[in-house]
C-alpha cells in the first residue's frame, strides 16, 4: 500500500519477475520433494498443538517440507495425511479422509496448517465433518476461497473447481461461522489467484513475499504460522 492509503501499483516487469521467481521455487521443490526419504513418522513427535498439514493440487506433503520442519522444530507434532497422495480428489473426498485421519490418529484440539486447495478441504473439513471438533483453527495459506478467474480455462476438472462459479466455492464462500477459527495468509502477488486470498471474518495476514509457491519457504511466512499455531484457544 503507498502511504496515502491507495493500493501501490505493481508494475508487469516486476509481475514477470515475481512469476518466474514462484515457478523455480515450485520446480525446486517438487524435484526435492520425489527425491525426498523424510519419513513423514518422524515429525510426530512434540508438546505443542497437533498440526495436520494439507497441500495443494499436485502438491506431495514434501512440498510443504520447508514448513513442516518449521511447525515441528517449535515444538508441534506434525501429521501428514498421505493418502491424500498428489490431491487430485475432490474437496469433499479429500475432507472425508483429512476427517478420518483425525479421529484414527486420536487428534484432539488440532491446527490444519494448509496451503492453496488445502484450505478448501481444511474449510470443508471443518464446517461439514467435524462435529467433535478436533480441529481447533486453521492457518491458510494462499487459499482460493473466492476462487480464481483462471480456472475456467483450464482443461482439468480438478483446476476447473476453483472457478468463482462453481457451486463448492460459491458454498464454502458464503458459509462464514467459523472463519473466525482461519487465519488467511498471502503475499501482494499471487499469479494464481488474482481475486486475493482475504477471507471476510477471517485473520488476514499480507507479508511482503509475493507468489503463490515461493511464500510457503519464506522464514517470515513460517514464523507468522507458529505464532498463530501458538495463540490460545
């Protein structure tokens, strides 16, 4: 924002930079994240809130492995839920099993650390399939939750779900109870999500990294993340 208040324009210079950037980062990752032998076990451990991570479409939990090892080093147990694969299922279908590894792993008081689709299932989870509610908050981070005008052009179903149209998104947008229990984190710039990640009712955080990949292995993006995971119930 300039100092007057108004939005700071971004130039398409600094746009394209900012793509680039955020696709290195993506192609890094998802390189590492095959070539990864992290055991997802050995993150179980800790004192502090449980956290279950979800990614994004086409996203390992390795991708989120830069976090992960943030969340677990401040003293939280993390879990996994890896039979989510790549996240190529339907939000519904993927929530149903976020919700039944919750409950088989005895999670209680819970946080959903998610990144893009992630927080569709973590909202869905939240509303429609927790009704002990084990899961506490949930943290965000460049979630489409207004969609994305770019879906509609994409040849995938599972990119065509985050259209503005689509009845889910629309569902999930209106449905604003517990948007008090999210905190929505995202950068000035997200090549994917031109409508923004602000979530009404919710806790939104802009941070200087701009791009919708390169955000999740910022130092600042991991230390907003634990404050709030540390933030009483």
């Amino acid at each position: 924002m300039s100092e007057t208040g108004t939005p700071t324009r971004i130039s398409a210079v600094q746009k394209g930079a900012w793509w680039l950037q955020d696709y290195l980062y993506a192609a890094g990752w998802q390189v590492r994240g095959v070539l990864s032998r992290v055991q997802p076990g050995s993150f179980h451990q800790g004192n502090g809130t449980p956290v279950v991570i979800i990614p994004g479409v086409y996203e390992n939990w390795q991708f989120m492995l830069p976090l992960i090892q943030r969340i677990h080093d401040a003293g939280h147990p993390v879990h996994v839920v890896t039979v989510l694969q790549r996240n190529k299922l339907d939000v519904p279908a993927a929530a149903r099993v976020v919700a039944q590894h919750l409950e088989e792993a005895g999670l209680r008081d819970a946080a959903i650390v998610a990144h893009s689709k992630g927080g569709l299932i973590g909202k869905y989870t939240m509303l429609n399939l927790d009704p002990e509610r084990r899961i506490e908050r949930m943290v965000a981070v460049c979630t489409p939750f207004s969609g994305s005008r770019y879906a509609r052009y994409m040849l995938l179903p599972s990119l065509r779900i985050f259209s503005p149209r689509n009845a889910l998104t629309l569902q999930l947008a209106r449905e604003e109870t517990i948007n008090s229990r999210i905190t929505s984190i995202y950068g000035p710039f997200d090549p994917h999500i031109p409508e923004g990640s602000v979530l009404p009712g919710a806790t939104n955080i802009e941070l200087p990294t701009a791009g919708h990949f390169r955000i999740l292995g910022d130092s600042e993006t991991a230390r907003i993340i634990v404050e709030q995971l540390n933030l009483p119930a």
